[in-house]
C-alpha cells in the first residue's frame, strides 16, 4: 500500500513516522511539485494545490489532515465524485474546542477583561456580576464539535442554545433551525460562538444584518472559519458597544496582518488558530483505522458529503 502525504508546511516527516506505526507495510510517499510519483491507494493532506489535483483523482481515498473540508471543496469536480473525502472526526480536537470556548465565555462572564484592564492601571474595583439567567449561550453548528462546546457548558448553568441547518433535539439546550430559527436563536443569546462548517450559506454569516439582532452587550466567538464573519461589520458593532467584544481563532486572511485593524482594538482578543490543533498521532491512528475499513470493503464514518459541503 502505498499513501501520498502532503502539507504546506512541507512537515511530513513526522506523519509518515505515525503511519508506520499504526499502518505497517504502508510506504508514504511526499508529493513535491514537478515530481511525478508512483500510483499511490490513498492521500492524506491538508489544503492541497491546485497542481496536486491529478494526483488526488488516482487514489481510493482522500483523507483531510482536520475536520474541515471546505480547502479541498473549493476544487469542486476536480476531483472525481467516486473518491470518497473523508474528513477527522474528533480525533483529540473536541475536548481543545470546549477548554477554548468555555475559557472565553467565563473570561467575559466573571468581567476577567475588565478585570486585567483594571490591573494594568493599579485599579481596585469590584463589579458587579452578570445575571446568569440572562447570560444564554449559543452555539452556532452542532455536530461533534459543536455538541462537545455544549457538554462543556453544562455544569456552569448558563442557559444553552443552538442553531443548525437542519433540526436537532438535545438534552438541556434550547435548539433552533434552518433560517427561519436564526433572527429568534440570535435576539435570544448573549455570547454566540460560531462552530460551523464553511459552506456557501455560512460564508459571511456573521454579517452586519445578523450581529444587529444579538442584544446590547453581546459577544461573539469564532472558532470554526474566518470567511463566516464581516471583520468590518464587527469592528463598527465593538466600536458602537452594541457587541461588548470578541475571542477569535480564525481569520480572512492568516497571519492576521500586522496592519490589521483587529490588532489595535483592546475589546478582540486574538489567538493564531490553536482552539483546535489536529493531534498528529489520533490523527493517523484514526485515518489508519478508516483505510483497515476501506480495504476491506466495508464503510468509514466521517465521508464529506460534496452537496452539503461537510
């Protein structure tokens, strides 16, 4: 068996490691553009270009390096319906998710901001709490990811909503759907934590019209795609104070540029996309586990279904 590895970081060393380990007698191959290499079963990458697409239209599988497919989806047809895409599943990244998420929303619940402004100056000043019945949280995507946040949120006693594109039912959260379900789901929830895949009806989500509907004082926190959030509408939103502020992990463009706007406005924090870093080994113990599936004719979970873009 042979496996085509590529990252754009060009770190593939330390994969192929992995697969030996959990997948012997699979030979990994590095794809380097301008080299030809030999047919290979299956790929495994992350973000791969446009000059790899030939390459990828060859194998029996592709697997992603993370949850996301949108990087891949982008090619559209260019790669052949049949080949499955089979994306990660947890693999390690719910629990990081929920320690992020449940980490901001307590940050801004307990006023640790303020709190760290008012230390910087030498002020002592006890504020006065929040009101945790009117403190609701929702999260924006509900599958693993989205329910694991949830799970996390539970014993704090905030109230919980969620919103998806299809209905859900679960235990302890309020759920709302489809885009009747998102103006009621928005005017109802206080810190928003978006955790949804980038589709074509997510891009841009996070927009002026949406933001307006969150109540005076919200708070908004992106892990999942830069491209589901208007920067713009957000600084104009943090600046008016109708949106208290912002945790963001992901952004249009990454790095974020030093000249960005986003840098100077002490309400956003920052971090450099790490809420949920892919956990190398799980990673490939989980891809092999899937293959051990595949070659023996039987089904793997977590293929990409090409219509809804996940």
């Amino acid at each position: 068996m042979r496996i085509l590895l590529y990252r754009a970081d060009g770190n593939m060393a330390p994969w192929a490691d992995d697969f030996a380990r959990y997948l012997p007698g699979a030979t990994c191959v590095a794809w380097t553009e301008g080299e030809k290499p030999a047919p290979c079963d299956y790929a495994v990458v992350w973000a791969p270009p446009e000059a790899m697409l030939r390459e990828l239209a060859e194998v029996k599988a592709i697997f992603l390096m993370g949850a996301g497919a949108d990087a891949i989806l982008r090619h559209g047809d260019a790669i052949p319906r049949h080949i499955p895409i089979v994306r990660l599943g947890d693999a390690g990244m719910g629990v990081q998710m929920a320690e992020y998420v449940a980490h901001a929303v307590l940050r801004y619940y307990r006023r640790f901001d303020q709190y760290e402004d008012q230390a910087a100056v030498g002020e002592w000043r006890p504020l006065p709490p929040h009101d945790k019945a009117g403190f609701a949280v929702g999260v924006m995507g509900v599958g693993a990811l989205g329910q694991r946040i949830l799970e996390c949120l539970k014993p704090f006693g905030f109230p919980l909503h969620a919103w998806s594109r299809s209905a859900k039912s679960l235990d302890g959260v309020t759920c709302f759907a489809g885009a009747e379900g998102l103006d009621t789901f928005l005017q109802r929830t206080r810190v928003v934590v978006c955790v949804l895949p980038l589709t074509e009806d997510t891009s841009n989500i996070l927009n002026r019209a949406n933001l307006a509907k969150l109540p005076p004082g919200s708070y908004v926190i992106n892990v999942a795609r830069g491209a589901h959030l208007s920067e713009p509408d957000l600084l104009t939103f943090v600046k008016s104070g109708h949106i208290a502020g912002a945790t963001l992990d992901v952004f249009r463009h990454e790095p974020l540029p030093l000249q960005h706007p986003f840098w100077q406005e002490p309400r956003i924090t920052i971090t450099p996309h790490i809420a949920a870093m892919t956990l190398r080994g799980e990673s490939v113990q989980q891809m092999a586990e899937k293959i051990a599936l595949l070659e023996q004719g039987l089904p793997c979970a977590d293929i990409v279904n090409r219509e809804l873009g996940y």
